[in-house]
C-alpha cells in the first residue's frame, strides 16, 4: 500500500466533482480507517457519501455507506451501522441487482446480527445467495460466502462459521482482495477461539498480524495484536499506538494538500476538495513547506514536482 494514500488523493483531484472523486474519497477513508487515521475516514467516507447522495447516484451512494457502516461497527455503534445500511440495502432488495451487494451486504448482515435481528439478516442472506444460483461472480460470491459466515457465527456455530471464514478468505484472495482475505482470516481465528480450538486460532492470528502489517493495516494490525496478547502471546507491536509521526517526510494528508497545491488552487478550493477546514489546510501546508525547506507556495510546487512527490504532469496542468 505505499503511496496508496497519495495515489487516490490524485485521483480524486483530477474529477472533483464527479463520480471518481466519492469514489476515490471513500476508498481514502477505508485506507485511514487501516492505517488509524479515525477522523480522516470519516472525514473522507462522509463526504462520499454526501457528495453521492445529491448527485443522485444511487448506485455509487452503496460503497460509502458500506464504508461508514463498517467505521460504525468497528467503533461498536451498531445502531448507527443499521441506520447507514438501510436505504442503500433496501434499494438492492427492490431491484434485485444483488451484483451492486458486494460491499455492503457483509457490512448489514454483520449489523443485524450484532444487533439480534438473526430473522432479518437470514432473509437478506437467502435472497442475495438464490440471486448468486447459475452465475459466475467471483466477488459478490466472496461476499456471499462472508455474509453466511457471519450469520452462522451469530447463531453460534463457531466450528462451521470458521469453516466458511476460511472459505471467504480463500475467496478474496483469488480476486485478488489480499485486505478483505487477511480481515476474513481474523473473523475465522475469532471463531475458532469460540469453539475451544485455541492453539490453531493463535496461529492463524499470528499470520493475520504479519500479513496485515505487511500491508500497512496498522489499526488493524494492532487489534489482531492485542487479541494476540489477550491469549497470552507476546505479539510484538509494530507500531505505536496513536497517531503515526512522520518526521521530516510529509503525512499522507499534507501530500494530498501539496499535490493540488501544484495545480495551482487555493487553500479554499483545496478545502473545499478535502472537505477540511481552510485553517487545517493552512496548518498542513504551513508544515510540508518547513519539510521541503521552502517560503512560498510556488517553490513548494517545484520542489514537490523535483522531489517525485507529485507526476510531472500535474506541475504542467
């Protein structure tokens, strides 16, 4: 994932206005929520969702609610999870274009049954897999697989729940979905925890933390790590906890600050793209010029653009 951060902020930019822009912004989100940045995943997936919500795109409204929904059962607000599922889950239901689910059916199903309502999420999980019968879909098959895990863990039959975790990740991994696999290893050790097996579930969560460190998944990383050490394995600390510090190498928010900085807008245009405050702009391009050893914004485009940080088209634009 390096540069992932830097990459999508690019993108976004480059249409903000349009549907790669909400699109970009929650795959940032998802990338903060990773990497810990909380208030900038929800800074990101909220704006998606909104920004998609007025243009009326009902199609594109389905992966930012799933993104925010996920926050919100990560942070274990699950009526607020149920809340930002409901309507775009309802939308799939009445035109059955199930294809649309791959994102956030996992997400309403693990709502639901957090949330006790076993009935309900049954029904969605019955309907998305009659849809799935005769078709060839490897990645609503992948949700399809997680969304039946998940109920039958809530309906406590941790030993199949842990086969079907394993499925699904087996799944995601021949997509290739390496992130949505090593969260699927994760949900598949939980339950093997459930049912007694304690030693292979510690194994597999000692692979889960490498393979999510390898990404980058820093939140994620952490809470394998601290479920590690709650079964008594010293699970070495990748990273501290907290916000990352990045010395004299800018964050990946002042990068997304200074690579439209480049194409030439102010701080209020760029605030207004970042949905940040012109003063948080401020802040941070106050902080990536001290980096750059720079006084002025132009001098800050020139060193970006010579430093690799931004492409070189992007000076030109």
């Amino acid at each position: 994932w390096d540069g992932l951060g830097a990459r999508i902020s690019e993108l976004a930019g480059a249409d903000a206005a349009g549907p790669v822009a909400y699109l970009s912004a929650t795959r940032l989100g998802l990338w903060y929520a990773a990497t810990g940045d909380w208030r900038g995943a929800e800074d990101q997936c909220r704006r998606a969702l909104d920004t998609a919500q007025r243009a009326g795109a009902v199609d594109d409204v389905l992966e930012p609610a799933a993104a925010l929904g996920r926050l919100r059962l990560l942070e274990g607000r699950v009526g607020e999870a149920l809340k930002v599922t409901e309507d775009p889950m309802r939308t799939i239901l009445v035109k059955g274009i199930w294809l649309w689910a791959t994102e956030i059916a996992p997400v309403r199903v693990e709502a639901l049954v957090s949330a006790g309502e076993l009935a309900e999420a049954a029904e969605l999980v019955g309907r998305y897999r009659r849809w799935m019968r005769g078709r060839t879909a490897p990645a609503p098959a992948a949700a399809l697989i997680t969304c039946q895990a998940r109920l039958i863990s809530g309906r406590g039959e941790h030993e199949r729940a842990a086969r079907l975790f394993g499925a699904a990740a087996a799944a995601w991994e021949r997509l290739p979905r390496p992130y949505d696999a090593w969260l699927a290893r994760e949900a598949q050790a939980r339950c093997l925890l459930a049912a007694g097996r304690t030693e292979e579930a510690v194994g597999l969560l000692d692979r889960t933390l490498r393979g999510l460190s390898k990404l980058g998944a820093r939140a994620d990383a952490e809470r394998v790590g601290d479920l590690l050490r709650a079964n008594g394995v010293q699970a070495r600390r990748t990273w501290r906890r907290g916000r990352r510090g990045y010395g004299n190498q800018l964050s990946p928010r002042e990068l997304e600050v200074v690579r439209l900085v480049v194409t030439g807008r102010t701080n209020r245009e760029i605030a207004d793209a970042l949905s940040r405050s012109p003063k948080t702009v401020a802040g941070q391009l106050s902080s990536a010029m001290r980096k750059l050893g720079v006084s002025s914004r132009t001098a800050l485009a020139v060193a970006a653009v010579d430093a690799g940080l931004v492409p070189d088209s992007a000076g030109g634009a």
